[in-house]
C-alpha cells in the first residue's frame, strides 16, 4: 500500500528499541561483572547489543527499520546518560547501517536465521571498524586481539543472530506482530466466500 | 528527564539543542583524532571543567554521577596497558606484557572514554528531550513522524518500567518457577515487556492519528527553538580553551609527548 | 435527516479466524443521533467503532470489504484506556500536539488549551502538569479535552469510563453531555445507567455480531427486555430483575483466618496504605470500595507481598513475611488482566501450573463454558476481547483453589450474563470457606453479594461495615458512603 514506514511502524520500532534499553540495564550487571579482565569475556555478550535492529527487522519486516531501531537504542541510552555516552550514537549509527546493508542485498525478502546472523556480522563489523579508530585495538598484541575479534563474532551470532530470532519466534506466537504486518490478499478473498 | 537528579536552570540549558549535540559531535570527532596523550589530558581538563561548574548540579550530585567513570577509565585502559604491542617492556608476567608505549596509550585510551562519557553526560543533564525534538524538526528538518514517535516512546521509559516491574510480580503470583537457566528466564520477561510495549505504541499511533497528525502536512509549534548569544559563548568556550590546551600541550608538555599508536616503522 | 456515517453490508473477518465477525451489516445514522450500541462482550462493537471512524482499514489493517461506506469529515475518539492515547509527556504539550496538527497559530495556543481544559473542567493550578500525575479520570477528560479541540461533529466514545470510579463516570458523562449536546455521539459502554437518559437510538448486536434492534431507547427495552435477558446485556433494572439461585453448599471446609495490625503498605519508600487492625474470618466477602488512586490495588499487593510492607500480617495464625509464606494460600488476580498471561493460548492459560489429570480437564472444560471462552480455546490471550481477557484471567484464578482470593476489578468491561456469572463462581468459592476480597467500583455487587465493606480513602480503610447480604434496609445507608 503505502510506500515507506507508516507512524505505527516507527513507533513501534522505537518503542521496541527503548524496551531493549531497559533489558540492557537489567543485563548491565552482567556485562560489568566479565568486563574488567582485559581478556575480552565481555565480548562474548557484546552482540546484544545489536539485537535491536534484528528484533524489530523481524517483527515489522520492512526496509530501514534495523537501521532506525539501532538509532533509537543508542539515542535512548544517551539520553538517559548511559556511562557510554556519546560513543554509543556514533556506534549505533554505523551498526545500523551495516546491518541494513546486509538486509538490503537480500531485497528485504528473506527472514531466516541464516540471513539475520550474517546481518548480525554486519553490525559486528561495523563495530569493530569503530574499535580500530577509536580503541587502537589493532595495537593490541596479535593473540589478543584474535581473541578480541573471535569472541565478538560469537557473541553477535549467539545474540544478534539466534536468541533474536528465537525472541521473535516467541513473539510472533502472541500474535502480537500481526498488529504491525499488511494483511495477505488470501484474507481478503477469505471475504468474499 | 533525570528524574534522580534534578538541577538549576543555567545558561547550558538555553543552548539550542540541535547545535549543542552537533558541537558535541564535533567534539567526539576531534577527540578520536587526537594522539598525543598531553593534548588528550588538556582537552579532558576543559571539559570536566565545563561539566562540574555548567551543569548545574550540586557537588555532591556530580560525584554521584561520576562513580562510573572510574570504571570507564579502568577497563578501557586496562586491556590495552596489558596486552598492547610495545618495545619498551617494563613488566612481564606469562601473557601480560606492559610496556611504556602500551601504558601510555592505555591512559590515552581512558582519558578519551572519560572525556565522551562526560559530554554525554553534559548533554543529558541540560538538555529536555521534547525541547531536543522540536529543535531537530526546526534546525535540522527531521519528519515529525520520526520526532513525535520518539518523544512518544521516551515519555513511555517510566511506563515501561513499571510494567517490568508489574510482570515480575505477576509472575510471581502465578508460582513460575525460577529455575530455569538464565536465557529461558530473560526471554520470559522479555516476550511479555516487549508484546506490551508493542502494542502499547501501536495503540499510542493509532490515536495520534485519530488527533489528525499527518508527517507530510506543514505543522505550527508549540515551542519555537531560536538562537541565543548563549549559543556564541558556548562555541567560543570550546573553541578558545581547546586552542590554548593545545598550545600548552605542545609548548609545555608533562607527560611524553609522542604519537600513541603504534608506529612499527 | 441526512445520514453523517453510514456502512453497507460490511465483511470483516480477523485473519486465521473461522469466522466473519460482522456478514453483510448494514448501519446508518443521522446527524445529531446519539447512539448507543450494545452488545455481549465481544460481539465486535469495539472494531465497528474502528471501521465507521475510518481507523479500520487506513491504520488498522484488518481486513474489511463493503459495498459503501461514508466516514465523517470531521470525527473525534475517546479511547477506552487512559494511558495508551497521550504521546506527550505534559498536559499542555499534548494538547499543543493536536492544535499544531490543525495548524494553530503559535500566539493562540496557550489561551486555546486553556480554554479547552476549563471547558472539560480539568481546572489544573498549571497547564505544564505531567499526564502521569493525573488520576484516571483526570486522564481521560484530557482526551475528551484533545478531541474537542479537533471540533469534530462526530464523536466515538469506546467505553470512555471502564477504569473509573462512580463519581468520575459521572463527571465525566456530564462533561460529554454539556459539550457535545449537539453534535452525533456514537458510543459503546457497559456500565449504562449514567447515559441511558441521554441517548435517543440504541442499537443492539446479538452475539454474532447481527444487528437485533435498532431503535428509540424506550421502544428497544420494551420490546426486546427478553432478548437483553438471554443474551445477557445490561438493561436498567438488569440488577433488579436478576435472582441468584440459591447455592446450597453450607459445609465450611476450611476455617481460613486472616488478621492484620498496623500493616503498612510502600510504593518508593511511601506509605500509600495502612491499616490499623483488621480480622478476616471465612465465609466473608469484602468488597473495597473507593475512588481512582484511594490505594485499593496497593493493598492488595501488599497483602501479596508484591510491594515493601510492614507491621503485622498473619494468615491462619502463620506469620507472613515473604513472598515465599504466601505461595498456596492466596491468589491476586490483577487490575490488568495482559500482565498475567503466560502462555500462547486460552486453554493453556487456564492449565498453567495445575497437575493435568482427567479431573482437572473436566474442571477446565467447565470453566471455559461457563465463561463463554469455549469457542476462544486456541486463541492467544492476548488477542481477546477486552471482556474476555478479564474473564480468563479471572477463570485462572478458579482452579488454582487458594484460601484466600483476591480480585482487582474482576467485573469490568462485562455484559451482565457474565458479570452474574463470575460473581456466582466467586460466592460458590465463599462458601467452600475461602475468604474473597474484591476491589470493585460497583455498588450492585455489595449490595448483593458482599458480606463486609471496606472504603479506602487516601491509603486508609475509612469504613469497615458488616453488611446484611441482600438485605434491602443497607442499601440506603450505602449511597450515602459511596455518593
Ligand atoms: N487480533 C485479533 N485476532 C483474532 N480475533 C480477534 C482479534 N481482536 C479481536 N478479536 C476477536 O474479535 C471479537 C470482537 O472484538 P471486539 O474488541 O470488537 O469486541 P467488543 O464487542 O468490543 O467486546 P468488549 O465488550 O469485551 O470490549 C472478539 O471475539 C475477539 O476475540
Ligand atoms: N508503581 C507505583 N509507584 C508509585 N506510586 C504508585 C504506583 N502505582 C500507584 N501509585 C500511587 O499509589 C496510590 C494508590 O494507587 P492504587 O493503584 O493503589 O489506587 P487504586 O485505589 O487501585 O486506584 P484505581 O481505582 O485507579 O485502580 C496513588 O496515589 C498512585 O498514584
Ligand atoms: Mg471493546
Ligand atoms: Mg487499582
């Protein structure tokens, strides 16, 4: 019908980023408990969060959201003066984008785990172009930073790319997405019986 | 919006709000451009100092919402100080190896995390997100689907919250157990927070558009966002202490003064 | 008369459902009309309003055909819960928000909104007030308040009040009276005694989502009286005419006490309701009355133990302390029902946590006809009708057999068929000895069912009545503690 995200699509995806937000702070705790080792345990959950952008991409299934999801997470923490400030803008911006990019070359058309994990890579990637300007980390000795990388593709996959579809499996058995998805012609000829 | 925290009215909180974060932007850029671990400490002093006399707060306040940046500083740095590359080598112990080079661009690393944690911070406290918004629609030509939405969603936050809160405990009443392991257990109050939030926002866009919003029709506003001389003061602040820390770093400088990455060759 | 809405022969059917929620309905009404549709708890008034206001299909996509339809130019909705219609933060700025969409001139906006809230009397010491400081009804004058300032010549009310008190209804069925007295008002509501003078055309659904009858209110109650009654939608008089059958289980179970002294309730370290001394014994059936915000729900949780408490608490002579004393013995069933779902449909939902045997199927069975969610079994909980999510909620509640049960608001949103239903279940549980204590805005149901009344005023339990069940010599001591 119309082209582009309609309000209920923005909003709904805002909202479902900013309620990632509040499940970021739950799981905070967690990713400073493993942080301050310098071994990069952190980076094994390092990849929720991203799972924003595959969560709603997968609810509402339509070009720019994973982008815009991964805008409003990290403009949500930054106005609520997250520690990581003004960092997290610029990262969510670029995460976003890779993601979408990765969604884009697949024309939006496939919503399988497969694809969502290699979106997931995207935002990896995206995040640790960041890392090597801002973080020095390619100044890290080789094993570590092998580490570094490793444990961070993991972590994407495992959040980003399985737990988000497993979170959206769920949500799509409340039936709450059909809220947000066009109905099929099949339904409207189901009228006409 | 920092609902714990509550201060004066100052003159950081009449910038316009589109060019306070651009600024800002402008800031973190420069920073992440910035090697030389003198200049770094300089251009931190002028913002910490910015933050603890122009935001407003009581000391006491700010101390408050500074313990985290201990922690920021320390585990940024520490990976590098640790297992960064170096030829200095000062200490070595099985796989940690800290050389002069590493420790150096360890605290760089942790000066520069400290310095965008507290322009983040800067901004948040001295700036209401409906007066962000409205500026973005108005300097910078944001759709107003994009601008109401999220001023929608951020009034939502406490709501959202306390519906967590609610699931919780109405969980509870229904003698879920707690056993599960960790994923299972997130995912059980996530389905709910999420599917309510859902379609809570949806219902929310239902009825703003039972109110007539349409994103492509010209809109009045409520609050006209402008300029201020306020606006002048705060660029030149930065503009003229950054300078003069950059001058003081490269003339006086207290620290080694060398690039922090690593130059093999 | 011109028609100002209209539809003709409307198909509308939820996607993976059996069944055509509306086939072939044809409706028209006339400019100045004021409407009140009527119907049993999801027979689909809520989607009509939906579709005739334009909602259904342009942002709401359900799919939908019709021959015709005429939508209004200029159309307003109150909706039914008062959090979901703001989308900013302050009172004024959210009625900024629509007379910006209509374009107002900046200069103007301060007066207009003034105007507009005195108008709604939401008389408020400064317009810059947070929404979510305001009660309830507070809440929803503020959207009538938004939709006046839309100047709409049609307005849909959607059960504006179902989450009000008595005095709020009342206020605010006389603000929609004043304002709108000549503009066409189509409106959906359960609790009808506040508006029946006010409305000229009822029309009435069967169950099926048919039209029964179309007409003046008095021709309607006259002539279809015996429909109202089978199909079980308010009528006045619904409670007068309405005889419990006598419930003969006499033997008490289980002697359940529960007795509180200085039991203090906390919502961020505040105190929000205390009560000084109070014994429970079974057989009783407390209704807690009072107005928005009075504390009713937080003493509930309290008693739960889902928020901070303290002084004395015990329950058969066991002292409560944690969450952990109480597993077993009481059952909250909450003021919104979509908290408590846990599972992805209706009859999973009423199993949850219970041992499945044979017994328990045929319990089961029972509960979901008796509450008219047997056609509803496989449909995700969330997807119900407003009405019927409070009855699955309630249902649950049923089999998990607690000794005491508490009950948020259980008959809100009900036709009366299922509203003396719930009730009757919840007295067959009274007299097995398990001590109910309901939160109610509904005064019928004291009178008639409650055994002991307890008003809440400001955190605090003002009035402590014995009530003589059924006894007609209360009644007139009772309005002059709810009115
Ligand atoms: N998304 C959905 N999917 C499938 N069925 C639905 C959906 N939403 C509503 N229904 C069903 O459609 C019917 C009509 O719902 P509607 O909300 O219009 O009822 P209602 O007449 O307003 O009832 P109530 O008085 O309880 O509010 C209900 O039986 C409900 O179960
Ligand atoms: N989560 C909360 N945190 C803090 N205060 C709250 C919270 N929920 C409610 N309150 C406040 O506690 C007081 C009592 O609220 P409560 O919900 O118990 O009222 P109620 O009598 O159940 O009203 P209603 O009839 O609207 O359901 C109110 O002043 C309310 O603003
Ligand atoms: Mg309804
Ligand atoms: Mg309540």
């Amino acid at each position: 019908m119309q082209k582009g995200l309609k309000l209920t699509d923005i909003l709904v995806t805002i909202v479902i980023s900013i309620a990632f937000g509040i499940l970021y702070k739950i799981w905070g705790p967690l990713y400073y408990a493993v942080k301050p080792f310098g071994l990069h345990i952190d980076q094994l959950i390092y990849g929720m969060w991203f799972m924003a952008a595959t969560v709603a991409f997968l609810i509402i299934r339509k070009p720019g959201v994973a982008l815009l999801a991964e805008i409003a997470a990290s403009s949500g923490e930054f106005l609520m003066g997250s520690e990581f400030g003004l960092e997290v803008l610029l990262y969510g911006l670029i995460q976003g984008l890779f993601a979408e990019f990765i969604l884009f070359a697949f024309r939006y058309k496939r919503f399988d785990l497969f694809i969502i994990s290699l979106a997931a890579l995207g935002s990896c990637a995206g995040s640790l172009i960041m890392d090597f300007y801002k973080g020095y980390i390619g100044d890290l000795s080789t094993w570590n930073l092998t580490l570094f990388i490793v444990f961070r593709i993991i972590g994407s996959i495992l959040f980003t790319g399985l737990f988000a579809v497993s979170i959206a499996k769920a949500l799509e058995a409340t039936g709450v997405t059909n809220l947000v998805r066009s109905s099929s012609k099949k339904d409207h000829e189901a009228l006409d019986q | 919006m920092n609902s714990l925290f509550s201060g004066k009215y100052t003159w950081l909180h009449s910038i316009n709000p589109s060019l306070k974060l651009l600024t800002i932007l402008g800031l973190f850029i420069l920073a992440i451009n910035i090697h030389y671990l003198n200049f770094m400490v300089g251009f931190s002093c002028v913002i910490l100092t910015l933050f603890i006399f122009g935001t407003g707060y009581s000391y006491k306040q700010l101390l408050l919402l500074s313990l985290p940046f201990l922690f920021v500083f320390l585990s940024t740095s520490s990976s590098m100080i640790l297992f960064g590359k170096g030829e200095t080598i000062l200490f070595k112990w099985a796989y940690i190896q800290i050389s002069e080079e590493s420790l150096i661009r360890g605290i760089h690393l942790g000066f520069r995390a400290l310095s965008f944690a507290i322009l983040g911070l800067i901004f948040a406290l001295t700036t209401k997100p409906v007066m962000l918004f409205y500026s973005l629609m108005q300097q910078l030509k944001l759709p107003p689907k994009f601008a109401y939405s999220f001023m929608a969603a951020i009034r939502l936050i406490p709501i959202m919250i306390e519906e967590y809160q609610i699931i919780i405990n109405a969980q509870r009443v229904r003698g879920i157990e707690q056993k599960n392991h960790l994923l299972k257990k997130i995912e059980r109050l996530a389905i709910p927070l999420l599917s309510q939030s859902i379609r809570r926002a949806y219902r929310i866009a239902v009825s703003m558009e039972a109110k007539r919003f349409q994103s492509n029709r010209k809109r009045t506003f409520y609050y006209e966002v402008g300029f201020s001389r306020n606006d002048l003061i705060f660029l030149c602040y930065f503009f003229v202490l950054i300078g003069l820390a950059y001058l003081l770093s490269n003339h006086y400088p207290f620290l080694p003064n060398t690039d922090v990455r690593y130059l093999s060759d | 008369m011109t028609s100002v809405t209209s539809v003709r022969n409307l198909r509308l059917k939820f996607p993976g459902e059996s069944k055509m929620l509306f086939r072939d309905m044809s409706l028209s009404i006339n400019r100045g009309e004021k409407v009140l549709l009527l119907g049993t708890s999801g027979c689909g008034k809520s989607t009509l309003l939906q579709v005739l206001s334009g909602l259904v299909p342009r942002t709401i996509d359900i799919p939908m055909k019709c021959d015709d339809i005429q939508i209004p130019d200029q159309w307003g909705f109150v909706f039914q819960d008062p959090d979901t219609q703001f989308c900013m933060p302050y009172v004024d700025e959210e009625l900024a928000f629509v007379l910006e969409n209509l374009e107002v001139p900046r200069e103007e906006m301060s007066s207009k909104i003034c105007s507009l809230l005195k108008e709604v009397g939401l008389e408020l010491e400064n317009i810059h007030t947070p929404i979510q400081h305001l009660s309830g009804g507070m809440k929803q004058r503020l959207a009538i308040a938004s939709v006046l300032a839309l100047k709409p010549d049609v307005i849909f009310l959607d059960e504006p009040t179902a989450f009000i008190d008595e005095k709020g209804t009342e206020q605010i069925w006389e603000t929609v009276k004043r304002i709108w007295k000549d503009k066409t008002l189509i409106i959906v509501e359960h609790k009808i005694e506040k508006i029946l003078d006010f409305a000229d055309r009822l029309i009435v659904f069967t169950p099926d989502g048919e039209i029964l009858a179309d007409g003046n209110t008095s021709m309607v109650f006259t002539h279809y009286k015996e429909k109202f009654k089978e199909f079980g939608i308010w009528y006045p008089g619904a409670w007068d005419d309405y005889k419990r059958e006598p419930i003969m289980n006499n033997k008490k179970e289980l002697p359940n006490t529960m007795k509180l002294q200085i039991f203090k309730g906390y919502r961020n370290k505040e105190v929000k309701i205390v009560v000084d001394h109070l014994v429970v014994h079974s057989g009783e059936w407390v209704t807690i009355m009072g107005e928005n915000g009075a504390g009713k729900s937080s003493l509930l949780l309290a008693l739960m133990q889902l928020i901070k408490t303290s002084g004395d608490y015990f329950i058969n002579d066991v002292p409560i302390r944690k969450t952990k004393d109480i597993s077993g013995l009481l059952y909250l069933v909450f003021q919104n029902p979509e908290y408590q779902f846990l599972t992805n449909s209706v009859h999973d939902e009423i199993i949850y946590g219970l041992k499945n045997d044979q017994e328990i199927e045929s319990d089961v069975k029972e509960i979901l006809s008796s509450l008219e969610l047997t056609s509803k079994k496989e449909q995700h909980p969330y997807q119900l009708s407003v009405g019927q999510k409070r009855r699955l909620s309630v249902a649950t509640a049923f089999l998990q057999k607690p000794n005491i049960l508490l009950l948020d608001e259980p008959t809100f949103g009900q036709d009366s068929l299922n509203t003396f239903k719930i009730l009757e279940m919840i007295e067959q549980e009274r007299q097995k000895g398990t001590i109910i204590l309901m939160v109610t805005h509904d005064h019928h149901i004291t009178e008639r069912f409650a055994t002991r009344l307890w008003e809440v005023q400001n955190g605090r339990i003002v009035t402590d009545l014995q009530l003589n069940k059924g006894g007609n010599v209360q009644r007139g001591i009772l309005h002059e503690f709810i009115i």
